[in-house]
C-alpha cells in the first residue's frame, strides 16, 4: 500500500472552454489522504 496525501485541485473547464456542457464547470476538489494498493 502507498499513502496519498491530502490535497486539493481544480476540476471541470473554464467558463469559456469551446464546447463545454453546464454540468462540467471549473470547482474545487479537497481530497482526505488515502491508502492504495500499489500493484494489482
């Protein structure tokens, strides 16, 4: 298992992103730090 630390980071696009649906503007994500399974 690997640690992911805390964090943050934009998702979704820009307001004036070509092509951009409603459902799909920019937010900001905050993420608890984790465990994952390094390999399979």
């Amino acid at each position: 298992m690997v640690v992911v630390p805390a964090g943050s980071f934009e998702m979704g696009s820009a307001d004036d992103e070509p092509d951009r649906d409603d459902d799909e503007g920019l937010h900001l994500v905050q993420l608890d730090a984790f465990a994952i399974g390094k390999y399979e």
